[in-house]
C-alpha cells in the first residue's frame, strides 16, 4: 500500500522537479494519508463569447472538475471565494496570468481557460498550471453540444490526473446503482462520478438488482422480478430499449459480460441449487462451470477473460473461487475470516476486492490473485459492501452504512481516502462502475 | 395478465372475508372446509404473494392458511420446528387437493443480495422437496426466492432478522 504513495510521490516530483526550479518544494509525499493535500485553483472558465447564452458554462465546468478532483482524494481544490484574478478580467495562457495571484493563496496548480458557444455548439479550451513554474503542464481543447460540457470536464479531470501521477483518471465513465429513493420497491439509477446528472434508468416498480455494465458502456445487465420471476435484461442507455436475455425458472442472476462482450456470467437455478453457467449475448448455454449441491454467484471475469471469481458456500460458510473460464477446478482464494463474498477483479488484474464479515460487520478487503497480501479498506464506519473498481484500477465504488442509510462511496485502493458519492433518501447499493466512455 | 390475477385475488379476498366472516381461523388443518359447495373458498384465501402485496403498500406475509417456517443464520436446515409445521402444512394440502402453492423463500438484511437470492432459492426448495417428500405432488408447489428484498421486520435486530429468514407459502388457488 505504501509503494502506491511513494510512486505517486515520486512522479510529481518528477513533474515539478522537471522543469528545474528552486521555487517547487515537495516536503516529504505529496500524496498520501500523512501529507497535506496537493492544493489546486479551478477558475471558471473565461466566456468569450458575447450575450448571455450559456453564461453558466464556465462555473460548470470548474464546478465538476472540483468534485472530481475532490472524489480523486490527494487533491485540496482551493475555495473559489479566494480567487483573488477574475476568470473575465484576466488571461489564460501562461504569459498573460497573474501567478503571484495563485501563489499567495497557496496553489501549486491552476486550471484555466475559456469557452465559446454558438447556438448549440460549445468551444472550450481548458489549460492546467504550475503555478511555480509558471508554465503549461497541459491543455485540452473540446468540441461539441453545449450539453457535452460535464464530458468535457470529466475528461479534463481525467487529464489532470494523468499529468500528476502518469495515469489517466477515472473521471469519464458512468455509474449505476440499485436505489430505494423513489419507490418502495427498487430501481436503477445511472449517473457519471460527480453525480450530476442522475436519471432513474428502470421504471419496472419491481424488485431491481446487480445492474452491470457492457464493455462498450452502452447497455447494462440487471436482474428483475416484473414477470414473476428473477430473470436477466439488457437495457440499451440511448434508446432506453429492454430486452430478455435469459429467463430461466428461477434465478437468472449476477450476469457478468465477459471482458470481450462475448459471453455472460451468469448464476441459474435447479430446483433451488444455484450454479454458474456460461450463456452467450442471446442467453443460449454455452458452457456448465459449476455443477454441484453448494451456492455459486457473483462472478468477476478477469481482465484477460480466462478467469473467474465466484462466491461459494461448497466448504461452509460463503469464500471466494476462483476457476478457469473454460471449465475445470475451482481453487479457493480466501482462508481467513468466515465469511467473504461479493469479490471484484481489479482492472489491472492483480488484485480482488471483496467482503468479509468479522464481529458482525461487513468491510471491505483486498488480496492478490494468488491469496496472499490480505488488506483492508474499511474499518469501524458502518457496513461497507458491494465493491467495483474504477476503470483505471486506483479507486473502489462501495456502499456503505455509515451515515445511516445505505449511500454510495468512493475510496483508493488503499483505503486512504474515502468520500461519499450519492446523497438523498433511500438505500443506494451495489454499485457498478463502468469502462471508460469512448 | 398480472394486473388480472391480482383482481382474481382480490375478489377472492372478499369472498373469504363475506362467505366465512372471519379470518383468525385459517390455519393448518382448520380452512373452511374443503369446498362442500361449488367452490373452494380457502382457495381462494390468499391475499397474493410478498411481492404483489409490497406493490400495493401492504405487509409482504399475508394471514394465508398455511405458517411460515423459519431458518437460522446462512443455513437452509430444515429444524425440528420447521418439520412440524411442514407436516401440518401437508395435511392441509392433502385436505385441499385441488390447490396450488407457492413456496416463497426470504432471508434476513445480512449477507449479499445475490448470495441471500441464491439462499432464499435454498430455502424454498428445501421446504418444497420436504412437502413433496410427504406426499404433495410436486406439480402442486412452485418456488420462487425473493432473497433480501421483501422483509416482514425493519429493525436491524436478531429478532428482526429471525422474522425474515422464512419460507412463506402462497395459496395460488386451483
């Protein structure tokens, strides 16, 4: 766990050391849980256009970023209200900024920069500091509806991170979860990381469950009671269209793409047993995996595809599997604690999250593919279940019972920073993250 | 087609609450009599499954003929208690010959949804194959699990939890 920081820390110190100057001073890790968050300035970007059409675009835009970064952890987005350069009186490029104006309020980055809209169409051109150097470390410029504009912040963020620790950031993706906050029953909801732009996707006034995404991140996978029995649905996100996928008697349950789009994961029912089986995108079997008296679910693909993590209870209480996509042996993954499910594959495959209940509580852990490096995310704030990675690998979706209700949560790998993602009433659960949007 | 079994219920319910005028006795082994007229009104007794019940607002366990039986903790064991009541379950079904089941299997808060789905299915089937091991026909008896989903007591307490970890058994009618 500690690598990870010093890794982070030696990339930006790479980066501010790079361009050779006395004035960046990195006083022991940047990022991590015993160092003070990298501050940054978010001005709102400057409108170069004329009249009053979308005037709010640039505070938008700044306002995103900021949550982003925020969800990002590492980062301290500096309150707007200190800002003492004026996004329309001022420049954005490195020569016409006033630096000493960001310096005095403690930036070491800054994002500026400046839009145009004409009719439905928005310019925007967005550009990240360092304010020390003086100097350009990026800049994007984008093109599209005005609409777009939470996109185009969201791929910006995704940018910032890239520049700070090497990797792009998870910013451009969607969210979908299981919520109660409309209805008595439940219903999925799909949002992007800052949750902006919320929209309640089924309206079955049924029972809802484990939403999952298609590799391409257009349609999910969910299971619904609407016809009497738990059957599988794809719903397409553009069109809204739903179709069966599989409605076998009994559970059709946990269907999982696999990391190709070809097949599905999923968990069916014989006469009350539960077993994983194979089907393909029209919900034909193709293949058996597990045959036998215990309960199989929650199957995780591998990033590679030739594997899968399941949930099992064949030894006892419900451990984590893991066995060959083509058949075969299942081998046991986890040894301690009595009680683990839910497991998640991390993108970059080395890792599976899961959940253990220990003292009557549910947290969250991490181990290596091999079962060994145990690690633990959440401890003494409530249940925390239901893990999903980001799609970059540094970040885990999770609910959580610690303020009450069951709301959605953002942590890193590590478990150093975690914040809160959904708010409202209701119960927000099992969330699943989706790819990068392309 | 839902919409028009639910009225089928509903009207079935009035006819239990005008016909027998009262509904405390409907327990195993004591139903109205095993349709001496026309109709079989104990048939006709349920007031729908958890999930039809949840829908309109109502308590999912509805006062249906035939007791719940309950599990412990992440198990499917049929214990003692729960092997009575399925005998007494039994003879009112060998009473009332002509009616189907459904055997709904709930679980409590705890544990995932997919795992308590997978659980409730347990449940479920556990209660069915006992039942048909007495000598229900097995064509009389459907299951389906509603896991977590559908739970009598709110409260995150033991006696909560007990409640919901249950096989519940709808009267379908004939």
């Amino acid at each position: 766990m500690n690598r990870w920081w010093l890794f982070l820390g030696v990339v930006l110190g790479v980066v501010l050391a790079g361009a050779g100057s006395g004035h960046a001073q990195v006083r022991g890790t940047i990022f991590g849980p015993d160092s003070r968050s990298y501050p940054v300035a978010i001005a709102p970007l400057k409108s170069l256009s004329t009249g009053a059409a979308g005037a709010d675009i640039g505070t938008r835009f700044a306002d995103i970023i900021g949550r982003d970064l925020t969800v990002a952890g590492y980062f301290k987005v500096l309150d707007r209200a200190a800002y003492l350069e004026k996004p329309d009186a001022s420049g954005y490029t490195a020569d016409t900024i006033n630096f000493e104006s960001w310096s005095v309020i403690g930036a070491l980055a800054l994002v500026k920069g400046a839009y145009t809209v004409e009719g439905d169409n928005l310019t925007l051109e967005a550009r990240l500091f360092d304010v020390y150097q003086r100097k350009l470390l990026t800049g994007r410029r984008y093109h599209g509806p005005v609409a777009e504009v939470r996109r185009m912040a969201n791929k910006f963020a995704d940018e910032i991170m890239k520049q700070f620790t090497g990797d792009r950031g998870p910013f451009d993706s969607r969210l979908a979860f299981v919520s109660t906050r409309d209805s008595r029953l439940s219903e999925i909801y799909v949002t992007s990381i800052d949750e902006g732009d919320l929209q309640q996707l089924t309206k079955g006034q049924t029972v809802t469950k484990a939403p999952s995404w298609s590799p391409d991140s257009r349609s999910l996978l969910y299971t619904s009671f609407k016809r009497h029995n738990p059957d599988l649905y794809s719903i397409d996100l553009l069109s809204g269209r739903e179709t069966v996928i599989s409605q076998r008697q009994g559970l059709n349950l946990g269907g999982k793409y696999s990391p190709d789009g070809s097949l599905i994961a999923l968990t069916v029912e014989d006469n009350g047993n539960s077993d994983i089986v194979l089907v393909d995108r029209t919900g034909k079997l193709v293949r058996r995996l597990t045959d036998n008296w215990a309960i199989d679910v929650s199957s995780s693909w591998s990033p590679d595809g030739k594997q899968i993590a399941f949930c099992s209870n064949r030894s006892g209480g419900p451990q984590i599997y893991v066995m060959s996509s083509g058949g075969g042996e299942a081998k046991r993954l986890t040894f301690t604690g009595t009680n683990n499910t839910s497991p998640a594959w991390s993108p970059k495959g080395d890792r599976i999250a899961y959940v253990s209940r220990l003292d009557g509580g549910f947290n969250l852990f991490t181990v290596k593919v091999d079962g060994s490096d145990v690690q633990q995310l959440t401890q003494g704030a409530g249940d925390n279940e239901d893990p999903s990675w980001s799609p970059d690998g540094r970040y885990i979706v999770f609910s959580s019972s610690r303020t009450g209700r069951r709301k959605l949560f953002v942590t890193d790998a590590a478990g150093a920073t975690q914040v809160q993602l959904t708010h409202g009433g209701g119960d927000d659960t099992s969330p699943a993250w989706s790819r990068w949007l392309e | 087609m839902g919409k028009r079994l639910l009225g089928v219920v509903v009207v079935g319910l009035l006819f239990t609450f005008v016909g027998s005028g009262c509904s405390s006795s409907k327990k195993p082994g004591a139903g109205a009599g095993g349709g001496a007229g026309g109709v079989d009104e104990t048939g006709l007794g349920s007031t729908g499954g958890s999930l039809d019940r949840t829908k309109k607002g109502l308590a999912p366990g509805d006062e249906g003929p035939l007791t719940d039986i309950h599990f412990g903790f992440d198990s499917y064991e049929l214990d003692e208690p729960a092997r009575t009541t399925l005998r007494d379950n039994g003879n009112w079904l060998k009473d009332h010959p002509k009616t189907k089941v459904e055997v709904e299997g709930h679980c409590d808060e705890r544990g995932t949804v997919e795992f308590n789905l997978a659980l409730g299915a347990k449940r479920a089937g556990a209660a069915k194959e006992y039942l048909v091991a007495l000598g229900v026909a097995a064509d009389r008896l459907t299951t389906i699990s509603y896991g977590e989903e559908l739970p009598l007591c709110h409260e995150h307490t033991e006696e909560c939890w007990q409640k919901n970890r249950r096989a519940h058994f709808v009267v379908l009618g004939e």
